[in-house]
C-alpha cells in the first residue's frame, strides 16, 4: 500500500512537471509571430495556415502567447516550418537547405545532455544487472529519474521510435538523410547490440514511463507475443509505406511521446489511454506498436549481454516465468530461437532461488534442442 502511494504521489509530481514545462522559455516565445516567421525565411500567413491557426489569429502577437491560446508548442512550431520548406525542396541545393533547416530547429545543448545521461542510466543498469544488484525499490527509482529527466525536463526530442519514422519522413520529403538521425539511431542500436533492450527498459522517456505505471499494484495480463509482435510488425509497416510512398507522418498526430510538450490533443489522449492500459499490460506501447522496439527486438537477437539462463541447476520451479512481466525469460529459458523482447528489467535475475539466471556474456550450458524444449513447453 505505501509503495502505491508513493508511486502515485510521484506520478502526480511527473505530471505538474510536464504542465509546467510545457513550454521552453527561448527568445523565440518573446517575438512576434510574424517577425519569427520572417527570421526564419517562411511566409506567416503560409506557417500560420500549416500549424492550423485561425483565420482571426493576430499574427503580431508574442509567438509564446499566440502558441498557447491556440494549444500549441513550440515543437508544433517546428514541425510546421520543416513541413512549409520540404515542400519547397526541388533540387540539391533545396536538400541542403531542408538539412540545414532541420539542424537549426534541433535544441542541440539538450540532445547533447540527453545522450550523456543515457550512458551514464545504460552503464548504472549494465553494472547492477551484471551484479544482481536490482532492488524493487531502486528500480522503481530509476524509471521515474528516467521519466523526469529525458521526459519532462529534456522533452520529446530526440526518443528512439522518432528516429525511425522522422527518418523516413525526412527521406521521402528530401531525398536525403538527416546524418545526426542516424548517428542517433546507430547510438540506439548499439547500446541494443552491447545490452540486449537496456536502453528502452532505463532510458526511453516514454517507455520508463509506462513500466513506472504498471508497478501500481493490480491483476495484470501477458498478451500472447504472436498477437502483440504482429500488431507490431503491421504497424511498423504501416508508418513506412505511408512515409515514403504517401509522404504521409500516420504517428505524428497520436504520437504518444508528445505528451511531455503536451502538444496535440489527439496525441495526449492516446498518450493517457496507454499509460491507463499500462497499470495491467506491460509496456502497451512498447509491445504493440513503437516502430524501434521492433527494430531493436531484432538487434536483440545478436546482443552481447543478456539474460543467460545456467540449466544446469535451475531447479524448474519458474518463478522466473510467473514473474516476467511479459513472456521474454520463458522464451530465453526454453530455448526459443526468437524470444519475446526482454526488457532489462532484472526480475527474473532477482527472483531465482537458486542463482540460475545472470547477466553476462557467457553463452548458457546445455542450451536444450528445439525439441526439447518444444516438449517442455507442452509439459506445462
């Protein structure tokens, strides 16, 4: 009961933080929407229409205030400038405009302060997993810094799921790749190679954010993993084709890490929805549809450090199995050539009463063959 209320205290905390910084307090907010506009080289009444402003809107108005009488935020502002110049994109030269006006749009000190507090989140978890140092409580912790940090206080951007689909975004409208998207992207899926999903089960603003949620104490349900990574796999699809043969951003609208701008409401409430669905299912979001938890449940497949279960004396009592949050140590335990996405969470590590199951690098004894293990399974 305490740690309930602790948690739902700290919910609350996160949620008046995101209120409260809903907006970055830049120069910016201070100019007149027409003079940004023209800084910028966009025509007002053309950024105005873009972002959805009424006809009625006094466009000489502070752009902080204008944005917000109308809902909006600064990254509403953003994307709607980058919109207005790819589609004046005709030739190289316009590419290297769009690129140019991309990095310009990009809060660069924070990307820069974002990727040195992941490492510093990836290497704690990489040690305390390795160590079987995870603690309930220090977990829990963990998340919500994570919320806080790379959520209400360093914003949407940069976050995995976006450098996938910005990506191809960016692709169709420019011909042209965004080099620091990809060097991102590469980032993300290195710390997947080196540390199986430590990066989305410590770091991922979002995804932290819905596992801190589903430790509320209450029923929970495990979805079959065929259903979940196929609703997946057709959504990943389903962003792709529409990015680079529609020229169409099918996530932008529901996107659910918009939540810490508190940007579109349609991408609020979808935001809300899944988090209230996160109390009994693990990490909806995560499992269903992100587009780079597919990508990287994929890198799983070759990562360096994992879960490794020891079969020589595991005693088979799977308590392991019973308390995963989702089916990914049943996959990992049974010899399942593509496992459920494990996401670093430490439980199966913690629960083991006979120290069956480590973090490391060393591939796991006696691995039973397919048959097996298919055998197994049916036992059960």
């Amino acid at each position: 009961m305490r740690r309930s209320v602790a948690l739902a205290t700290l919910m609350a905390l996160i949620a008046a933080g995101v209120a409260s910084a809903q907006m970055d307090p830049t120069a910016a907010q201070a100019m007149p929407f027409m003079e940004l506009a023209q800084a910028q080289g966009v025509d007002a009444d053309a950024l105005a229409s873009e972002m959805g402003l009424p006809d009625s809107a006094d466009l000489m108005q502070p752009t902080g205030m204008l944005l917000q009488q109308n809902g909006l935020t600064l990254q509403d502002l953003q994307r709607a400038m980058q919109a207005l110049r790819s589609a004046n994109v005709t030739g190289p030269g316009d590419a290297a405009d769009a690129i140019a006006a991309e990095a310009a749009n990009k809060p660069w000190a924070k990307i820069r302060t974002k990727f040195i507090l992941w490492g510093v989140f990836f290497v704690a978890a990489l040690i305390m997993l390795m160590r079987t140092k995870i603690r309930p409580v220090v977990r829990v912790l963990m998340l919500v810094a994570a919320v806080v940090i790379f959520g209400v206080w360093l914003g949407v951007e940069p976050n995995a799921p976006g450098t996938v689909k910005d990506g191809f975004m960016f692709y169709s409208e420019t011909g042209q790749v965004f080099l620091p998207r990809l060097i991102a992207f590469i980032g993300f899926i290195l710390m997947s190679v080196i540390g199986n999903k430590i990066f989305c089960g410590w770091g991922c603003q979002f995804g932290t954010f819905q596992d801190a949620i589903w430790h509320l104490p209450t029923k929970k349900w495990k979805p079959p993993f065929g259903l979940s990574n196929t609703i997946r796999v057709g959504a990943f699809l389903a962003i792709a084709v529409a990015a680079l043969f529609y020229g169409t951003d099918i996530l932008e609208p529901v996107d659910p890490f918009r939540i810490f701008s508190l940007g579109a409401l349609s991408a609020v409430v979808v935001a809300a929805g899944i988090l209230i669905a996160g109390i009994w299912v693990y990490r909806p979001w995560c499992q269903f549809f992100c587009p780079f938890g597919l990508v990287s449940w994929l890198a799983e497949r070759i990562s360096i450090t994992r879960p490794r279960v020891n079969l020589k004396i595991c005693i088979d009592c799977l308590r392991c199995e019973r308390e995963c949050p989702n089916w990914s140590i049943r996959g990992i335990r049974r010899g399942h050539r593509a496992p459920q996405d494990c996401f670093a969470c430490g439980t199966c590590i913690r629960v083991c009463p006979v120290s069956a199951i480590r973090w490391n690098v060393t591939p796991p004894p006696d691995r039973p063959e397919p048959q097996e293990a298919a055998e197994s399974e049916d036992a059960t």
